[in-house]
C-alpha cells in the first residue's frame, strides 16, 4: 500500500502558523480591549464621585477650585480614554477578521486534504480488491485444470 502524500502539507503548516499567530493577535487585541475599558470605568466612577462630592456641603472657594479643576482633568482623561477604546475595539475588530480569514484559508486546505486522503484511501481499497479477486480467480483456474 503506497503511503498518502498531500502535496500541499508545506502550505497547511504555514497556514495553520498563520492561524495561530492570528489566534494570539486577537487574544492580545482583546485583552488590550479590556484594559482600556476598565480604565475608561474607572476615570468615569471618579468623575461621577467628584459631583457626588460636590452636594455634600459648602465649600470654601480654593476647595471648588480645585474639584473644578480636577473635574476638568477628569473629563480630559474620559475623553481621550474612550478615544482608546473606541482604536482598540477597531483593532480587535480587525484581529477578530484576520484570525477568521485564517482560519477560513486553513480549513479549505484541511477539507482539500480529507478529499485528497478519502480519494487515496478509496484507490488503494480497489487495487487491494481488484489484486486479492485476480487472485482468487487465478486459483480456481490453477485449480480447474
């Protein structure tokens, strides 16, 4: 029985390497997704406790100075953090493609080589069949005369 040779099998480990780079890209795009997230709740709950602050009392004047100024800074950095998020969630979008059309690719070649394989195995079946009935036949002749 000659053994199975998928011609293409250089091409399927270079595609499953792509896979699995791509696999690692997103994990790394989501979890940078992640971050910047929670540092977007955590710049929003500050903000939201420096109003809260603000009705618990009169201030002095440098007292609402300073939450104003810090309410400023706060509103700066939510801002810029959502900017953040919103270039992470892109990216994770794009990783997210990426690691799909890699897999895409790999399977088309997996499902060619199953074909490819299933083919092989169907070939050797009926040359194992085709050899053992001529066989057989060529006994009943010997047997015969």
């Amino acid at each position: 029985m000659r053994r199975f040779n998928f011609r293409l099998q250089p091409v399927l480990q270079l595609r499953e390497q792509r896979e699995e780079q791509a696999l690692l890209a997103h994990s790394r795009a989501r979890q940078e997704y992640l971050n910047r997230l929670e540092e977007l709740n955590r710049t929003s709950s500050l903000l939201e406790k420096s109003f809260e602050q603000c009705c618990m009392g009169t201030l002095q004047p440098e007292e609402e100075l300073h939450l104003l100024l810090w309410r400023e800074l706060l509103i700066q950095d939510r801002d810029r953090r959502r900017e953040e998020v919103h270039r992470a969630g892109q990216k994770l979008d794009e990783c997210r493609a990426e690691a799909l059309h890699a897999r895409r690719d790999r399977m088309i070649l997996q499902k060619l080589r199953e074909r490819q394989l299933h083919a092989h195995t169907l070939m050797e079946n009926r040359a194992e069949q085709r050899e053992t009935d001529e066989m057989g036949l060529l006994t009943v002749l010997f047997h015969r005369e």
